[in-house]
C-alpha cells in the first residue's frame, strides 16, 4: 500500500464521525405542563413546537440536520421543572432547551441551564425575574412579554375608564406579585386619582376563590385588574358569577395573563363573564397580515381544530428563533447560539421580534380588547383586537 493510499484511507477514517455527527438530530428539550389546569396553555404550546419542527424538518432541518423535539411534563412544578430539565440534559442529551411556563418554572429552569451552559429559550414566563440584572446569564433568552411590559400596558387602558377605586387579585407567586406591582405602579404615575382600595392574593391552584370574591366584593371596587390564568381563571369566573361579583364591578374588569385566548373563551362557554378587558397572544381571527393568516390557516390544519388556539403561537416563535440562531451562527454550540441571538430579528408570523441584547428580552406585543359575543363564533372574542406595541413600555 503506497504513502498515498494510507492517507486518504485515514483521511476516510477520521472523517466518519464527523459524517456521523452531521447526520445526527439536533435535540431540544422542551420541559412544559402538560397536565392539570397549567395544560390549557402548555398542551398547545407543544403544538406549536411540534408543528415548527414538522416544517423546518420537511424543508431540510437546520444547517443540514433534522430537528428532535423531547418533550416532558414539568406538572406545573418547578422542582419538577428542574429534574426533567437535569434529565433532559443529562440523560437525553439534549443540545438545547425550549420551554415551561410558570414564572416558577422559567427562573428555576435558568438555573440549570447556567449550570450545564446550555441554551435555554422560555417562550411563556413572564416573571421580571427571568432576566434581572442578578439573574441574568449567557444562556437564558425569554421570547415572551414580561411583567413589566404587560402590566403597564394594562395599565395604560384602564387609566381611560372613568373609575379611582381598583381592586386587585393575582395568584401569590413571582408572576402574580410582579405583573400586578408593575400595572399599580403604572396606573398610579398616570392617573394619580386612583386609590387601590383593595388587594387579594390566592395561592397559585387555589381550588376556593370564595373567601377572596366575598372579601373583594366587601371593599366595592369599581374595577378589578386579574393575573389569574388558565384553568385557575376558568375555576375563579364559575365561582364569582353566581356570587353577583361581576355585576357588583359592572365588569369593569381588565384580565391578563391569556384571559381572552380562544382556549380560556372556548373553554368557559356560557360561563365566560362577556363584555370584561382581556389580553391573549394571539387570536385566530386576528387576520392582520398575509404572514398570520397563513400560519392560522396551517395550524388550524396541523392541529384539526377550526378555531386554533392562541398559545401555539409562543412554541413555534420560541423554536424559531433558536432554529434562526443555530444558523446564524453556523453551529450546534452553545456559546455560538448564544452570541447569535443577541440582537436576532426574526420574521414571526406576528411580526418582526427582536432579542434585546442588554436583556435578552425579546420586543413581544400582545392583542387586548373588550370580550363580546359575535355570531360568527360560539364562544366569545375580543372585539375590537388591537396589539399594543411593547417596545414604549420596556426598561
């Protein structure tokens, strides 16, 4: 065998595993609730996931490989957030991680992907605290509104009602307690005349919301600001109306956290106390431009459901940004994705979003408007639907 036979059989010979490497999946786990109240809006944020994945797969994957999804149920816990995280990286070997959804769940998770230096994108939670200053690292991104962004904007609409007495009630946990902080705050430096005659802290799953109503009720707000969400808000509205709670506020009330998505309205049926403020993500019947009315069309058959829901939306933007990233950098590391989604503005089908590179924090809007019955639907919807631009309400 001559000199040159020998390197080209071990040029051969090396380069198998780097073949080899390139043909194996790009592997994301994607810790979420997928049962109890929590699955309402985490069920179709895998969806959402699933069918970005589905599509990017069948155009040739990124860089030239397959995307695998790992899905796991986090229960809505953040302890169980973290095991299935440490499993999903550990055991799995996971190259990145996309999801959870409580602002339990996000910081918590953060933690171990500082730990591991593993890229972590968090599509839902909303807590300040994801991204603090102290708590901020080089591998968490949140690609969802915070609580500061939401509850300002909140804020901003209430300032118009012709009401001073607001009540509040919020579930006690990092969400609850910032986004609420964050709407008094606001709503005090804009209307000085309010007073805040009233504020009610249920524990995050509360099953009786009845000593909470009763004592709201008590204080005769004129108006209520909510962060309760899911199954959570689902339980709180079947025990207050029969409580004559809504009457009592002449549904004077702004409800955040999702409270007006085709999941929550669909959900509640008649339950559902129509003609309150309320936000969602998104909205099938949105139709705002070309790009969103082409992916409500592909969801709804990806998903078979006419009527498809709002919190898809926030899995498929979270997978298409690292997806965007993973090519814009031209690698599967971690500190390369890392780099590249600093500043990366991407083409979502709400819109341009952008990843802030001081916080990574990306520009994300939400839909809010009054909740009214219209005949084109069984549920209720938001009518008019305007999305509120978050960028004037960032630090």
């Amino acid at each position: 065998m001559t000199m040159r036979m020998v390197t080209m059989l071990l040029a051969g010979l090396l380069a198998l595993p780097l073949a080899a490497e390139a043909q194996k999946p790009i592997k994301v786990g994607f810790p979420m609730i997928l049962s109890g109240p929590g699955a309402l809006f985490g069920a179709p944020a895998l969806k959402g996931a699933e069918m970005y994945v589905e599509e990017l797969n069948a155009k040739g994957g990124v860089l030239g490989r397959k995307i695998e999804l790992v899905p796991r149920d986090t229960k809505g816990s953040a302890d169980e957030a973290v095991r299935v995280s440490r499993e999903l990286i550990l055991k799995e070997n996971v190259d990145f991680l996309v999801g959870t959804l409580t602002s339990a769940e996000g910081p918590a998770v953060s933690v171990v992907a500082k730990e591991n230096k593993v890229v972590f994108i968090a599509p839902i939670p909303k807590t300040d605290q994801l991204t603090a200053k102290d708590k901020l690292h080089p591998y968490v991104f949140r690609t969802a509104a915070n609580t500061t962004m939401e509850g300002r904007s909140a804020a901003e609409i209430v300032a118009k009602w012709p009401v001073t007495r607001i009540g509040t009630i919020s579930p006690d946990y990092a969400y609850g307690q910032d986004v609420t902080r964050s709407f008094v705050e606001h709503l005090k430096k804009i209307k000085p005349s309010v007073q805040i005659v009233d504020q009610q802290w249920p524990k995050l799953g509360e099953a009786d919301y009845t000593p909470f109503i009763n004592a709201q009720m008590a204080k005769k707000p004129e108006a209520v600001f909510s962060s309760l969400w899911g199954g959570h808000f689902v339980t709180f509205v079947k025990q207050a109306k029969p409580l004559g709670y809504f009457d009592a506020i002449k549904y004077n009330m702004m409800a955040v956290a999702e409270a007006g998505s085709p999941e929550s309205t669909k959900a509640m049926g008649a339950d559902y106390p129509v003609g309150i403020w309320a936000n969602t993500y998104d909205a099938f019947y949105w139709a705002e431009t070309p790009a969103h009315r082409d992916y409500t069309a592909r969801l709804a058959k990806f998903t078979k459901d006419e009527y498809p829901s709002s919190w898809a939306i926030q899995g498929y933007t979270g997978m298409q940004f690292l997806a965007e990233a993973i090519k814009k950098a031209g690698s599967t590391e971690s500190d390369k994705v890392s780099r590249a989604l600093l500043g990366l503005t991407i083409d979502t089908p709400a819109g341009k979003q952008t990843i802030r590179e001081k916080d990574h924090q990306a520009d994300r809007g939400q839909l809010y408007g009054k909740t009214v019955k219209d005949p084109k639907y069984p549920f209720p919807i938001l009518k008019p639907v305007e999305y509120v631009d978050p960028t004037k309400f960032m630090d």
